[in-house]
DNA sequence: CCGTATCCCAGAGGATACTG
DNA sequence: CAGTATCCTCTGGGATACGG
C-alpha cells in the first residue's frame, strides 16, 4: 500500500484491505505492528480466551488487541470461535499457517535475543562517534 | 518503549534511542517500518551509494531513505563512508551485523514469498464469510 | 465477558524547497 | 550529490465510554 493511491477510495470500513502486490509486504505490515508478534507467541503453547490474552500480554489496550486479532483472523493466522453462551465466551487459536509462521519467526527472535546486546552497544557508540 | 512513558521527556532530538528492555522489539521496531528491509535487501549484494539506493529501492522518498538510512546505521547494521570529495560521495553497506541479521530475515522472506497465495486467500475468504 | 465507538495524540511517511 | 527543513496527511495506538 501507500505507494500512490492518490484516487478515490470510498471510505473503506476498517476492515478493508490493502494487497500490496509484494508479499514481504503482507507479512510485515502485520508482524511489524505493536502486537501481533505478541499476540501470535501468547497462543503459541495455548488456545486462549480475549480477556486471558489480554493478562497474558500485558499491558495490551483492548481496542488494540480487537484490532489486532480481527486482523490476524483475516489473513489466516488466528482463528476465532465463539460459544453462544452467556457471558460469551471466545476462544483464539493459531491456525495451522499461523503455527507455520511461527517457525522463521522463531528464528528471528532467537537472533534478536542474541544479538540484542551488540545492537544497545552500536547505539551507545554512535552517540560517541557523533557526539 | 510505549509502556507508559507517562513523565517528562524533555525533547529528545529526533535522533534518539528508546531501548525497550524486550530484545524483539527492538529489532521489529526496525524492521517493522516500511523501508528498512528494502534498504537491507538492496544493500546485501553490494555496497551502494545514497541515490543508487534510491533507485535500486524504487519509489522511497529521499527524506524517508536519509532517516532510514540514519537508524540502521545507529543499530549497527549498515556503515556509512563518506569521502570527502566534490561532489561528495557517500558509500552504504552492510556490517557483520546486519549481514547476519539478513539470515533469519531471508528465511522469513522465504516463507512469505511460498505462502503469500494462502494469506490472499483466507483475506477473500472472510470477506464471505463474515459478509 | 467480549467487544465497538469516539476522541485524541505521536510518529510514519510523502512533497517540496533549500544547503554544502 | 547527499542530505536537512518544513509542512501536510494518515494510521497506530492509548483512554474512556458504551452495547450485546
């Protein structure tokens, strides 16, 4: 997306989607917000309620995590199941391309743990440098 | 960072850090932004010089690429030689780090390239579902 | 309990103009 | 050539309030 709309788009509803022909695109736009990578680790090892994600996230506003889930539902990753029972009650999972995802996103957190201490001492360099 | 930052931040000047104490979101935060892994791709066959990367990318704007550009020199990813000639010449390239970075980063967009058709498709399918 | 609606702010990102 | 400065817009994201 971004790339030069410029047209009319009628006020599209929210959930509407934006097919960037590059698929590095897709996957990053979702993966590169605040929280869906949390949110797909949270239901890595367990299915979980809304409310208990949210515990289990944290400090997750609920507008974000709707937004969040509705979104990671759309592309695949999540599936939603709701029990019409009163309170109601709604379970999230991983699907299994989300669970496929989850494999080089694995990877890329195991390097960001790794390396986390050589990016914070390239910074702190910087600071040296252009003082 | 986000959480809560609540009190006084007296101006930082743009080119400022906020380490989060999270590692991945450290990374993410970086790749996640709409030019960084483009820059990275671009970068890792050859060094490049700054209006070169701007063509090799596409349709970046320069103000995007500078800023770009600034903070993946800051993480330790990219190093930025400047040789002081008229006109100036400035040579981009990929350190270790971020040569190392691009092997999770290749494998994620790997699996992104192999399973964009099924993201396009469940998007086409909750919009008849959820009609 | 599981959301949606509304309001607001900060930052991403484009366009254009200017400098060494 | 390689940027910086300025202005603008649009979206991410928090807070709060409301509805089923």
């Amino acid at each position: 997306m971004v790339a030069r709309q410029t047209e009319i788009k009628p006020s599209v509803a929210d959930d509407e989607f934006s097919f960037s022909p590059c698929p590095i695109r897709n996957v990053l736009d979702r993966i590169g917000d605040q929280w869906s990578l949390l949110v797909l680790e949270a239901l890595e090892p367990q299915t979980l309620r809304f409310n208990a994600l949210r515990r289990s996230i944290g400090d997750v506003s609920q507008h974000m995590l709707a937004r969040t889930l509705k979104r990671l539902e759309q592309d695949g990753f999540v599936s939603r199941t709701l029990y019409p029972v009163i309170p109601p009650r709604v379970d999230y999972a991983l699907t299994p391309l989300g669970r496929s995802l989850m494999v080089p996103l694995r990877d890329l957190m195991t390097w960001a743990d790794r390396n986390h201490d050589a990016v914070c001492a390239a910074r702190r360099a910087y600071r040296h440098t252009a003082s």
